[in-house]
C-alpha cells in the first residue's frame, strides 16, 4: 500500500494545498511550524478518522480543538489517494459536527458513502486495525521515544496481539490450518454457543435480560435455546389458562341465552297492552293535574273575600298606630326643650358662683401691695448690702485702750454708731476704725479697701431696702417671697374662674343665655326622651308588621287577579275543570285494565323499561362474552398443549447438548492453549533477528544483539557481550534513538513484509552523530527498496543526503 496524492481546501492553519507522493522515500521538507505535522496529521484522518464528529467523544473534541480552523471554522476537509494491492482507491471526508460528508471510491469509479459499507471495504483494503497504523506507521518523532512504551500489552494489547498473531503466522502451521485461525474457529464457535450467557453459573449474563425482556440481536445459541425453551413454557401455561377459560365462557354464553329468552318473552306479553297503558297513564296524569288545580282554585275562591276582610282591618290599624307615633314624635321634642332649658339653667347658676369668686379674688388681690419686679429689687439689696459687710469683715481691726487721760472715749466701729469703750477694753472693726476724745480725732481705715465707698454704699443700699419693706408691709425678704406667691395663685385663680365662665357661656353672652331661658318658661312637662324614643321603636315595628302583612295580603290579592281576573270567573273556571274531569274519567273506563299484579301504570311503564334495559344489559354482556370466545378462540394454538409439551421437551434436550458442547469446547481450548504455549517460545525470533541486524547497523557495530521476552520486555547486548537492561531511557540520546527505531523498522518490517505499505519518519536522526547518521541514511534506502517512506525534516542538508522526492511545505 501506498500514497499517491493528498490535497486539502482547509485542515487546521493550512489550505489550498496539494501534494504528490512517489515511491520509495519522499522528504517533506518545510520550516517549523510550516505545516508538515498537520499534513501528517491530515493523511492520517483521512485514512481513520470518521467525518461526523462526535462532540460527547474525546477523538471528536480533540478533533475539533486541534485540526478544525480557529477561531471559529467549523469544517475541515482533506483527500486522498492510495494504492493498495493493484488498485487505485480515493478518500474524501468533510469533517463537522453537522455538516460532514465523505465517500470511498473504488477502482471502478463507484463511491461508497454508506458507513458501515466503508468499514467493509476498509477491512479488505488495510490489513490491520487503525491503533497499529497509529502506533507503528504514523509514530511521530516526540513519539519515537516512547515506542516501547506504547507497545506495552496492558496499554495497547490489540497492537501486541497484532504483533503475536503476525509472529506465529510467521514461524508456525498446524496441518495445512495456522494456529491463528484454529483458535479463531474455537473462540467463534465458543462465541456463537455462548454470547449473552454464564457458563460457569449456568444463568444468563444480564438477569434483568431474561425470557420477560429477551436480546434481539447480539446472542449466542445457548441463549436462544433458553429463551425458546421458556418462552415455550410461557405458551403452554398461557394455552393451558386460556383452554380453561374457553370452556367457561362457553357455559356462561349458553346461561346468558336462556336468561335473554326468557325476558323477551315476558316483554312481549307485555307489549301488547303497552299502547293502552300509556294511553291510561296519560289520562291519569291530566285528572291528577286538573284534580290539583281545582283544589288549589276551590281554596283560593274561600281565601279570596276573606283577605279583603283582612286586608281592610290592617289599614285601619296601621293608620291608628301612625297617629301614635306623631303624638309621640311631639312629646319628644318638648321633652328634648326642657332638657335645653334645665342645661342653660345650671349654666347660669355655674357662671354666677364663679363670678361671685371672682369677686371676691379681685377684692383679695388690692390688698396686696407686692410686685415680683419689687422682690426682685429687695433680693439686689440684700445682696449688696451682704457683700459690702463682706468686703468690710475681710479688713478686720483689732485694738486695746491701755491708757487714756480723757474722762470719755468714744469709738466708732465700721458702719455701726459710736459707743464709749473704757481703759483696757479691746474692741474690733471691720475695715473702718474712728476714736473721739475732746482733745483728739482719730480715724483708722483698712488700706486694702475703699471703706467710704464701701460704707456709702452699704447705707445707701440699706436705706432702700427698708423704704421698699416699707411700702411692700413686709420685714423682710422671705416674707415679701411669701406674699408674692400669695398673689400669684389668686390671679391663677381668677384665670380658672374667668375660663369657666367662657367655658360655660360658650360664645353666647349671658343677656342671650337668659332670653333663651324666657322663651321656654312656658312648656309642658314630658317624659324622658329615652322612655319617649322606646315606645315610638315599639309602635314603629309593630307599624312595619303591618305594613309586611298589608303587602303580603295585597300581593297576594294582585295574584289571584293575575291569574283569574276577578273572584267571579274563578269560579266559572273551576266549574268547567271539574265537569272534564267527570270527562276523563268516563274514558279511562274504555281502555285496558292495569294487570292486578301492578299498583300503578308508572310501576307497569317502570317495570316493562327496566325488563327492556335488563335485556339489552345481557344482551351486551352476551356479545362481549362471544367477542371474547371468539378472540379466545383464535389465540389457542394450532398444536395442542400435548404436542407443545413434547415439543418442549426437545428444547431442552438441545440445550443440554449446546450446553455441553460448550464445555468440550472450553476444555478443547485450554489444551489448545497449552500446546500453544509450548510452541510459542521461539515465535519472537524472527522479530529479534531483524531488530539486531538494524540495531547493529545503526550503532556501526557497537550493539549487536537484542532480545525480546514474551512479554515484549526488550534487552540489547553490546559488541562487548555485556547485556543492559530494557530501561532505554538510562541510555545515551543516540542509543536511544537508534534502538527505538531500530525497534520500531524491524516491528514495522515483520508486519507489512506481506503487504507492502508506507510509514512516516519524523526527522528521527536529530540526535544521531555523523557516522551514525550516515548508517541510518543507509538503513532507510534499504527500506526504501521495498516501502514508501515519507520523511519529515526542516534541514534542507539532511533531505540532500537522502537523494530522494522532495515535498517542499
């Protein structure tokens, strides 16, 4: 197999290209990022990748974060063509989420867009699944590296079965059979026995999918025989149940007829005197009518005079109690006068005390002659005359006669008078200190005080706080204070009674106050309102019960006037009623008599209905009964339950054989496997014998040998015979290099030997030293003979030393 041609209108950042391949070795050459991984990428989707994407599944959103236009492109799309064998085939797909398209086209010219077609043919075109082209043929340089890694059997093991399947084909056959096959025919026939069932329980594998929700595609033969066997099972108990029932209806539908017989019979007798009956019923009913309205008539034409009576005896009553209820109305209103005339009374005798009061406050307020502005002036004096004595006693003066000649000596203290002091009295001043003989005067004054001023004003201040005692009748200033509240509680005083009488008078004057009082001198005594206002409540309800029966009799005189016009031809009317009724009485003799068994012709009608409907109940109930015989009738089987029973029993028989085929067939394979394993010990060989040819080359020499265990555990041994371990990163970068993709040819050689087939190098001899370099150019022509190798590089040198097609991107 190999590529021809690619081209894409848009994949990723690239578009509008188109390429040619050729066999044997071509380099895309390009700078980084020019592209050339996305063309790897793009042949590869191509190739695998399924043009719908599925946005719930992680290849379609990595599909579309990757390779779908940023920021917002919502389709890529790319084509292809390939050889395979000696046919021309071309891919195109248009990859979306919505708007996807793609075909397959055949060598004839056909294309085929049908999925499942696709897959068919892919499974004819490519001889191994999509995950071993992922992992050997489009391995990527940054993958190279990790090539043991993801050939690892738990991370990949449809690659290692690929590989083993290929190896044992390749060393191994079996009488004409390979050993591949003869295990796929075990495990096919095993498959076919034993799908969707449990063996080793014996049960099916889902118990929620049994014979009540059976698989309908998808399951083994032992499973199919279980379910036919106890579905036969559910048939024959069904069959069972419904013969059962068969039977049972059968009766029922025979009772049934008899019962419907019966009724129709009874029904006919009847049906015969029906007409008449009705006839009498109809009669009967217009006498029970008429009877009824002469009866109501017969009362109303009694009635009728007497609500006249009665009607008139009301009126005259209701008019009486009017005439109460005014007289009371008036005795209410003189009654509402004398209590206006006993208030306006106790006002004028309130507003006359309180004048009174008033008076005599006014009289006690002259003889106070106390004002607050006078207190207030007594309080300044005081306090004056108390600082001057202050000043004065803070310059105290302290003397003592010891001697004097003069007959008499007199002293004046501060602002006291003299007073004659004898020899060896001491005596005190405060601030100011004069003594007098005949002979001498001598006048002493505290330096630190002004004691004339002091003195003047103290006098003077004096003076007039004994003026204003004085005048004000007080001794002193607490008794002014005293007074002064005094004065001031009669004038509230006088305030309250001046508000009262406002109050009372209430914006009239007292002159119009007593006039009103003049002008209801003369009333007539009344009772009390309330004992007024309770017998008018009394009179005007039993005035309303009047009034209510006066409407009730007047309506009901306008009714009969409404109905019969006037008393007179009431009772013409009611004569002509009672003559049809005679009428209708004489016909009812003509018709048939009523059966003696029934009271009434609406029992007889009643009765002939409910026979009827009775009828046609079991007359329903009779064809259901038969719809359902009938229904019965086609469900039962065409084989008897007998012939059903013996059919069972085969299945079951045939299920124990399936059953115990299966066994043999496991016990076959385990021996089969065990064989297998014991052939299997050289099935790598050829595989080890190719890596350490191509390992040898690519170390010029230094490696010369490798080997691979069966669990694909890989070891090298050097020129040397010292064997490393399989852990090729503790290896050298070139080492490495060259081991994985002396690996990885050698892998890629074993498995498309058969085939033919391409593979994608991407620049995997970055770290290779010359010579080396050289060996692997070598190496990769060799291969080239027999594969198409596609080479990805951005050194224009290394795609020179190839010699090859070179793809610039």
């Amino acid at each position: 197999m190999k590529i021809n041609n690619f081209s894409t209108e848009i994949f990723a950042g690239i578009n509008n290209r188109n390429y040619q391949f050729k066999d044997g070795l071509n380099i895309l050459l390009g700078d980084n990022e020019a592209g050339k991984s996305t063309v790897i990428n793009a042949i590869y989707a191509s190739l695998f990748v399924n043009p719908q994407l599925k946005l719930n599944t992680t290849e379609g959103r990595e599909f579309k974060e990757k390779f779908l236009p940023y920021p917002d492109g919502d389709f890529a799309e790319a084509e292809i063509e390939f050889q395979a064998g000696n046919n021309n085939y071309k891919f195109y797909k248009k990859w979306s989420n919505s708007n996807y398209r793609g075909f397959l086209e055949l060598p004839d010219g056909r294309r085929i867009e049908k999925v499942s077609k696709i897959k068919e043919y892919k499974n004819d075109i490519f001889p191994y699944v999509k995950s071993t082209y992922n992992n050997i043929v489009f391995s990527s340089q940054q993958d190279i590296k990790s090539t043991l890694k993801r050939i690892n059997a738990e991370e990949n093991p449809e690659l290692i079965d690929t590989i083993n399947s290929f190896l044992r084909r390749a060393v191994m056959e079996l009488d004409g059979i390979s050993i591949d096959k003869f295990r796929s025919k075990i495990e096919n026939e095993l498959e076919e026995l034993t799908k969707k069932w449990n063996l080793k329980a014996d049960a099916v594998q889902n118990s929620s999918r049994g014979v009540n929700n059976p698989y309908k595609v998808g399951t083994g033969k032992i499973y199919d025989s279980y379910i036919a066997r106890e579905q036969l099972r559910s048939r024959i108990k069904q069959s069972q149940i419904n013969e059962r029932k068969y039977e049972e209806l059968g009766l029922e539908i025979k009772e049934l007829k008899d019962k419907e017989g019966r009724i129709i019979a009874e029904i006919k007798e009847l049906s015969e005197i029906e007409s008449e009956i009705n006839q009498r019923a109809a009669v009967e009913l217009e006498i029970d009518n008429l009877s009824e309205k002469v009866n109501k008539m017969t009362q109303i034409a009694k009635k009728w005079p007497d609500l006249k009576s009665e009607l008139s005896k009301l009126k005259l009553n209701q008019e009486a109690e009017s005439k109460k209820i005014e007289k009371l109305k008036e005795e209410i209103k003189r009654a509402e006068k004398l209590k206006e005339k006993q208030k306006i009374s106790e006002q004028l005798e309130l507003i006359n005390t309180s004048q009174k009061k008033l008076a005599e406050l006014e009289n006690l307020k002259t003889e106070f002659t106390v004002s607050p502005s006078q207190v207030k002036n007594m309080e300044r004096y005081k306090n004056k005359i108390a600082a001057a004595e202050a000043s004065l006693k803070a310059a105290k003066l302290r003397a003592q006669l010891n001697y004097s000649a003069a007959e008499s000596i007199k002293v004046s203290t501060g602002v006291e008078g003299e007073k004659i002091i004898s020899e060896g009295e001491i005596f005190e001043a405060d601030g100011y200190l004069r003594i007098k003989t005949k002979e001498i005067d001598i006048e002493i004054e505290s330096a630190e005080i002004d004691f004339k001023s002091l003195k003047t004003e103290f006098k003077e201040n004096q003076q007039k706080l004994e003026k204003l005692k004085t005048k004000m009748k007080v001794d002193n200033l607490s008794q002014a204070r005293e007074k002064l509240q005094q004065l001031t509680e009669i004038k509230g005083k006088i305030e309250v009674e001046n508000d009262k009488i406002s109050e009372l008078l209430a914006g009239k004057s007292i002159e119009k106050l007593k006039a009103e009082l003049s002008k209801l001198a003369e009333l007539q005594p009344a009772r009390e309102a309330d004992q007024i206002r309770e017998e008018i409540d009394r009179l005007t309800s039993r005035r309303a019960d009047l009034k209510t029966e006066i409407k009730i009799r007047e309506n009901k005189i306008k009714e009969f006037k409404e109905d019969y016009g006037s008393l007179t031809l009431l009772k013409s009317e009611l004569k002509q009623k009672e003559n049809k009724i005679d009428i209708l009485k004489q016909k009812l003799k003509d018709l048939a008599s009523l059966p003696q068994k029934y009271k009434s012709t609406a029992e007889f009608i009643s009765n002939l209905k409910a026979r009827r409907e009775k009828r046609e109940m079991i007359n329903q109930k009779l064809r259901e009964k038969m719809n359902k015989h009938k229904e019965l009738e086609n469900v039962l089987p065409d084989t008897s339950t007998r012939e059903m029973e013996a059919e069972f029993k085969e299945l079951k028989q045939k299920l124990e054989k399936q059953k115990n085929k299966a066994q043999n067939l496991l016990k076959i394979k385990r021996v089969f496997e065990n064989k297998l394993e014991e052939m299997d010990q050289n099935s790598f060989q050829p595989l080890v014998n190719t890596f350490s040819r191509n390992l040898e080359i690519l170390t010029a020499g230094k490696y010369e040998a490798g080997f691979i265990d069966s669990d694909f555990s890989i070891k090298i041994k050097s020129s040397q015979s010292r064997e490393l371990p399989g852990k090729f990163e503790l290896l050298s970068y070139g080492t490495y290099d060259a081991a994985a993709l002396a690996l990885r040819l050698a892998i890629f050689d074993n498995l498309f030997s058969e085939y033919g087939g391409f593979i994608i190098l991407d620049d995997c001899l970055v770290n290779f030293d010359p010579e080396r370099r050289k060996k692997a150019v070598k190496l990769i022509k060799e291969y080239q003979e027999k594969y198409q190798i596609i080479y990805t590089t951005c050194d224009p040198e290394r795609a020179d030393e190839f010699e090859a097609n070179i793809i610039n991107i």
